[in-house]
C-alpha cells in the first residue's frame, strides 16, 4: 500500500514553505503527517488485535 500525499505538487515548493515556519510549527506539522502516516499504515483492525 502506498499513500499518496502529492506533497511536491503544490504552487510553491515544500521546501519553501517549511522553510517559512516557525521550528515549532514545523515540528508539529511533521508530527501530524507521521501520525497520519502511521494511521494509513497500520489499520485500525491490526492495533484491536494485539
């Protein structure tokens, strides 16, 4: 399975843009894109199981 976050199309490029955030902002937002990748990953089905 592979997610497909289109990160690098966009009008201006990511690196740009994290670049203009705050430390801290941009720690968050990488912590909620690994969640959220964590998520698409491992199903909810696999984490009721253990």
């Amino acid at each position: 399975m592979q997610l497909q976050l289109n990160l690098l199309e966009g009008p201006v490029p990511l690196e740009h843009v994290l670049d203009g955030l705050p430390d801290d902002e941009r720690r968050a937002l990488v912590v909620a894109l690994a969640r959220l990748i964590a998520q698409v990953a491992v199903p909810e089905e696999c984490d009721r199981d253990e």
